[in-house]
C-alpha cells in the first residue's frame, strides 16, 4: 500500500489514498478532474434533452406557458436561487479550506453547504404540496380546484383554464424533479465528505473529493439558474 | 488577487481562490438574480426569454470560471465544457427550428382535415 507513495516523486508525505496505479496524489487528483468534467459534460446533455422537450412544448403553446406561469410562485423560485448560489459559495470555499489545511472551516462550510440544500428542498416540498393538494399534478391529474384558481390574478382567472395545462405541469416536475433528486444526490455526498472531514482525510495533499463533489455541486447550481427563470419568470 | 495563495498556477500545486474573488462571484450572481427577476417584470415580448437566457448564461459563466476554477484550469477540461455546450445549443436550435418551421403547415393541413 505505502510502496507507490514513496515512489512517488511529486507528494512529499506517503498517503493511503493514492490508488496503485498513479504515479502520486497530483497525477491521481489531474486524471478524477477529468473524468468528472466528462461525467458533468454528460449531464449537461442529459438536462438538454428535457430543455428541448420544454423548448418545442413553449414554441408551439406560448399562450399556455403565459398562463400556467402564474400558477408558480417567483418569490419561491427566486429565495431557492439565492439558497443554492449561498450553497455554492459555501462549496467552493469548503474546496479553498481543504486546500489551505484549514479542517474548522472545511467542516463548518461542508454542513453548511448540506444545510442550504436542505432548505432548498423544504422550500420545493412547500411549492409541491402545495400545488398537489389543490389539484395541480400532471398530465390527466392536472385538475385545479376552486380555491386554487382563486388565488390566481383576476387576469388570469377570467381565462379558460387550457387543455394542455397538465402538459406543461408534466414538464415542470419532470425538470424540478430530477433537479430536485440531484439536490438529494448531493446531500448524501456532502454527508460522505463531512464523515470523511471529520475523520481529518482531508488537507493540502489530498481534497480530491472534496474538489469533485463541489465541482458536481456547482453544476446543480448552474442546472437551476436556468430551470428559474424559465418556468417562473418567463410566461 | 492579494491572497499570496490565489498566484499560484496549475504547474506550482492547487489553485486557492481568494475570499475577495468566492464573495465577489457570489455577490455579482445574487445581484443578476434580482436583475433577472426585474427585467422579468417588464414586458419585452419574445425578448424577455433572450434576455433571461442570456443572464443565466451569464450566471453560468461566472459559476464555470470562478466556482468551478475553470479559469485557472488546463486548457482541455474547458474544451470539454464547450463541446458539450455547443452540443447542447445545436440539439434545442435545430430541434427548434423543425418545429417553428413546419408548425404552419401541420395547422393548415389540421384545418383542411377538419373541413373535408
């Protein structure tokens, strides 16, 4: 286990993480970059698919999208966005203290990086319960009650409620959705690092994972910076 | 950039941001959500959706160069990011484009089915 670490010629102090087939931690920490920007590039075209199903339902129903944009609350969407920025900044300063040694800050900004995202998902269990409650699922399920287009502005509410108006809610929680189990993904890597941080794995020499969780993080973040202002903003 | 840390290249070991350059992208991407959501309140037409889009792209940027280190990266990982962008913009444009250009004539030939 310690024969490659002291082979190595560019880590000074042996460790236990270095897998057997790197030359030292640098090589090691250079080839787990790459192959999570790959895995990130993935997800970028994974999201993409269900962009354009959003694009092409927009671009033939703009009527419909003006108008179930009111059923969404921009105040939610916008206290979520500031939510994950924060969470982000805290992840990335979670990388910053790993690097500098420094394990106070590494574990103080790993639980609150764990705690934003656990706001972020209160605040979307709020927005799906309630929509749930008062009809509003997708597809056929899609039925708003009385109550619920009440609440909606009097504009709004002299419309005919559309057809198509479970399509668009189909969309809507398919994109939050899966953005919502990446949100979870998340916190259970962040409860990994904060286990492993605490057991004192991490420092200047080795913050290979703290580096790639954050890295997976911050592409959440970027995965929401577009869903908000998409299905709040725009109508 | 006065964090001693903040100098050091790829080739010298990690890139350490400085607090002054992880609060200062926070700051400006908090800020671009509040510009997003009062540009949102004017209405613009179609151009409301290029100018959200072209603000999350914005924000996105900033996440990718400075969150992400991207900008003190080797130059390949951001090859990859752009590949994988670029593929992303040409699926929803072309994918768009079919249906904004074929969508007139679906309805016409729905009209004359109905009419028949």
């Amino acid at each position: 286990m310690s024969a490659p670490a002291v082979r190595a010629t560019g880590s000074a102090e042996p460790t236990p993480f270095l897998q057997p087939h790197f030359e030292n931690l640098g090589a090691q920490q250079e080839a787990s970059k790459l192959g999570l920007w790959l895995f990130l590039a993935s997800e970028v075209l994974f999201f993409t698919g269900l962009f354009t199903a959003y694009g092409v339902y927009r671009a033939n129903h703009q009527d419909l999208f003006g108008y179930a944009q009111h059923f969404l609350d921009w105040r939610m969407g916008a206290l979520n966005t500031a939510v994950l920025v924060s969470s982000s900044l805290s992840a990335a300063w979670s990388v910053r203290a790993a690097q500098l040694g420094d394990r106070r800050t590494l574990l103080r900004t790993l639980a609150l990086t764990l705690l934003l995202a656990g706001v972020f998902m209160v605040v979307k269990y709020f927005e799906y319960s309630h929509k749930l409650a008062h009809g509003v699922g997708w597809g056929a399920a899609c039925q708003p009650d009385a109550e619920f287009l009440a609440s909606l502005p009097e504009a709004v509410r002299a419309l005919p409620v559309p057809d198509r108006l479970g399509t668009f809610f189909a969309i809507y929680y398919m994109m939050t959705g899966l953005h919502g189990i990446h949100v979870l993904v998340g916190m259970g890597l962040y409860v990994w690092l904060l286990r492993r941080a605490s057991r004192g794995d991490f420092g200047p020499g080795y913050y290979g994972p703290v580096d790639a969780v954050a890295l997976y993080w911050h592409l959440v973040d970027i995965i929401w910076i577009f869903l908000f202002p998409l299905f709040y903003l725009i109508g | 950039m006065t964090d001693p840390h903040a100098q050091t290249g790829p080739a010298h070991g990690p890139h350490v941001l400085s607090p002054r350059t992880l609060l200062g992208t926070a700051g400006v991407l908090l800020g671009l959500t509040a510009v997003t959501v009062l540009v949102s309140r004017i209405h613009l037409g179609e151009a409301n959706v290029v100018v959200a889009l072209a603000i999350a792209a914005l924000k996105a940027t900033l996440v990718a160069l400075f969150f992400m280190h991207l900008k003190y990266e080797h130059r390949f990982l951001r090859v990859v990011l752009i590949a994988s962008v670029v593929f992303a913009v040409l699926l929803v444009a072309f994918v768009l484009f079919d249906t904004t250009q074929y969508q007139g004539s679906v309805r016409e030939h729905e009209a004359r089915a109905r009419t028949r």
